[in-house]
C-alpha cells in the first residue's frame, strides 16, 4: 500500500512544477508585451532639424589650370656671363672685362651693303674702326632714317670700339691738355664703354663740331627706336661721373631704351632700378607697354658666384633675352606678345644655352 502513495506524491509535485513554469512563462510574455506597448507608446518620429540638413552628394568639378599662373622654367648659363651683355654698366666703379666682343669693320660692312651714306674716320693708325655686330644696323638705319627726315647727310663714326691701350692714351692726352688730375671728358682704361664695341660716337664734317642741337637733335628725340641711348646727358653729370656728350651713343636694345627714355634715366638708375626693386622673387616685375602696344617684362635674378653655372627662371613659351649686369647678377626681359613653341635659345656674349625642364609655378 505504501508505493502507490509515493507515486502519487512524485506526481503531485510534477504537476505543481510544470504549472508554476507555465506561470512563468506566462508572466514574463505578459511582461515583456508591457514594456514593448510602453516603448511603442512613448516613441515618435523626429522631425529634420532646423539648425542641419545632411548636403546632398555634389559632383566635383575638374580643377582647371589657373590663367593668371606663370610658368617658370630653368635655363643655365655661365655665372662668368654676368660680365658681358647688351645692358653691362661699364663706368668709374666697374671695370670691362673685354676679350670675346665679336666685332666688325664699320666700313667694310658699309662697303658689303653698298652703303655710301657715312663711313667711320679711324682715330688712330693702328685701330680699324670697328663696332660689335648687333650693333651696325640699328646704327646704320638710324643715319638712313636721319637722311629720309632732314637729307643732311654729313654724319661720320668717330670713335667706337677702342683697345685698352689706346683707351689709356686718350686719357693721358686729356689729363695732359688740361693738367688735371682726372679727367671728365675720357673714361679711364677698362671703364670705358667704347671699350665693350656697344658704343659708337658721331660727328659731322667738315667742321667735325656735333652738338647735337636744331636738326642734329633728331638723333636725341628718336635713337630709343634703334635700342640706343644718348649715355651721359646733360642733366646726369653727377650720376654718370661724365660730362654731357651729346654724340656718344650707347646700345642697349629697344625695350630698355624705350624705357628710359619715356622715363628720363641714365643706365645707372635704369640698372639699379632692376636690381633693387625687380628681383626675380619681388612681389612684382618691371612690366610696361611700348607706343606699338607691345609687353615686356623685366626683372633681375643674381648670380650664383659660388658655382660655374646660374640658374635663370624663364616664362614658358615666351620668347626672352638675358644681359648681364657686369655688377652681380642677370636681367631678363620678357617679350611677352611673342610666343615660342620650341626651347628658346638665346646668347649671352656669344654662349648659346638653353632652357631645360619646368621647376616651380608663380602667380603674377
């Protein structure tokens, strides 16, 4: 009788166990329905936010090359050629370094051109007349041009290139006629200009007295259209260190003498004008417009004494010339209405070099 007892109490209790998780589990559905209805109840959509709005996607633009950009590439010459050029200051404080002018005979030049309009005295018996090449025909076609305006046609060349040598002998000749010390009126030997071949003297026959002055002052008012300037005008005494000669002309091409001249500068402020204020990395260039409406830009970039060779930034595709300063560095003008499409060659004092890869870009 005893074992059915203990099964029914063993029966009893499985029933009560599986009832109380039926309840468990049925509370715990129930709760968790509360608290889902709960959450539903206090949720709600948000709306968009007045203080930010997600940026639709925008497609990006390609970046376009910048107009106003120059490209600057490099080109090399020799640091020795800041010696020799079209715009060389030779005075009192700087001394020329001839040796390598490439010079030709005024009158056999003359004599090849069948020209019979002026010919060149020689000053001496054992000095041809002669004038670096570039420089013939700006003077010949200034004489030619002076004939068309005037028909005067007694102008001679009396003094261009001259050897060291017979530079001394002017000066002791000149000291000796006026017993001073110095001389205003002849450079000293190594400090002329005549020496470089780059200028040219005129005079007229038979009187041989060229002042310059009534028709004679068309050479004054017009040689800046052949790249040459009267060099020591009247009222520059005290910076040329040379009294007014109204006959002694000097090339220095035609940009600069245009520049000079519209601007009333000898070639020692034009020149430490460049260098002072025009500096390659200044904030700007020397840029102006001739009467034809032609650009140039000019500016300076000093030499690297410590190496053989300087590196000079050019402008890409612009056609450009590089002088010397015979002081401490280059000037570089820009033709910048004239395009090139090959690496532009140019010469200073007869070494060819060109330009090589790009290097930086700077915005003008």
């Amino acid at each position: 009788m005893s074992k059915p007892n203990h099964l029914s109490r063993e029966k009893s209790i499985r029933r009560t166990k599986t009832l109380f998780e039926i309840f468990l589990t049925i509370s715990i559905i129930g709760a968790s329905g509360y608290i889902i209805k709960g959450i539903a109840e206090r949720s709600h959509t948000v709306g968009e936010s007045q203080y930010y709005a997600i940026p639709e996607p925008v497609e990006e633009e390609p970046e376009l090359p910048d107009p106003d950009k120059v490209i600057y590439e490099t080109h090399s010459v020799q640091t020795k050629d800041k010696f020799h050029g079209d715009l060389i200051l030779v005075n009192e404080h700087y001394r020329y370094y001839s040796g390598d002018e490439k010079l030709v005979s005024i009158n056999e030049r003359n004599a090849e051109e069948e020209r019979t309009l002026f010919r060149a005295v020689d000053p001496s018996d054992t000095d041809k007349m002669m004038i670096v090449d570039k420089v013939y025909e700006p003077m010949a076609s200034m004489i030619f041009d002076f004939y068309d305006a005037t028909e005067i046609s007694n102008i001679l060349i009396y003094g261009a290139y001259r050897s060291t040598e017979f530079q001394q002998s002017l000066y002791d000749a000149d000291l000796l006629e006026t017993g001073a010390e110095e001389s205003t009126r002849v450079a000293k030997a190594g400090h002329s200009e005549h020496e470089s071949g780059l200028a040219f003297d005129l005079t007229t026959f038979p009187d041989y007295d060229y002042q310059g002055q009534g028709e004679y002052a068309w050479f004054t008012e017009n040689c800046y259209k052949y790249g040459l300037i009267v060099r020591y005008p009247k009222d520059k005494e005290q910076i040329t260190k040379i009294q007014y000669e109204p006959w002694h002309f000097r090339y220095v091409g035609f940009p600069h003498a245009y520049y000079m001249t519209k601007n009333d500068l000898c070639l020692e402020e034009y020149i430490n004008m460049v260098i002072t204020q025009y500096h390659y990395q200044a904030d700007q260039h020397l840029e102006f417009t001739d009467d034809n409406g032609n650009e140039y830009e000019v500016y300076f970039v000093l030499s690297d004494d410590s190496s053989d060779m300087t590196t000079i930034p050019v402008p890409t595709g612009k056609k450009f010339e590089v002088s010397g300063t015979n002081v401490n560095g280059f000037i570089v003008t820009v033709y910048k209405n004239e395009e090139i499409t090959t690496p532009a060659v140019t010469t200073v004092s007869g070494t060819e070099t060109t330009t090589e890869t790009t290097t930086e870009t700077t915005t003008e």
